[in-house]
C-alpha cells in the first residue's frame, strides 16, 4: 500500500473511490445500474466516483451490491501492533 500517499482524509477517500471505481468498470457495471442495485442514488455514487464523498451506510450498500461485503467488513480487522506495549496492554 502507498503509505505515504494516503496522508489526508480525502486522498484516503479517493484511494477507496477509485478502487471502487475500477470494480464497477471491471465487472461492467454502469453508475446507473449500481446506483439501481445498491439503493444509492446516481448522483451520490457519481459525487463518491469524482471527489471520494459518501456515508458509510452509503458505502456499505455498494459493497453489498459488488459483493465485497466482507473486504469491507474486514476493515481493521488484521492491523499489526504499533509497540510491544500496545500487545501487553491490549484490551481482552
């Protein structure tokens, strides 16, 4: 992953919208059709596409739609730790 890249929200934002993005064009699945099987309006996946705004619910419905809801679900699930105090201290 291009850590140093993704330093801002919004380049986080658009790294994800563009991923996204590609999906979409990769399984040939127009805004309009995605917008007809996630329930997101065109417009609002449209916004998402160019400038990488969007709710999370939003976000979840087009996961369901691409069927990537468990990527999405996995999100934080497997972060390495920071120190080796962050592992003694851990939260059971």
């Amino acid at each position: 992953m291009e850590i140093l890249e993704l330093q801002s929200p919004a380049a986080i934002q658009m790294k994800i919208a563009g991923n996204i993005r590609r999906l979409r064009k990769r399984r040939r699945i127009s805004q309009q059709k995605l917008a007809a099987l996630s329930g997101v309006s065109f417009a609002s996946i449209r916004r998402f596409e160019k400038q990488g705004d969007i709710s999370l619910s939003s976000l979840a419905k087009i996961a369901l739609a691409l069927e990537v809801e468990q990527e999405m679900a996995g999100l934080f699930s497997d972060v390495p730790y920071l120190s080796i105090d962050e592992v003694l201290h851990e939260p059971k």
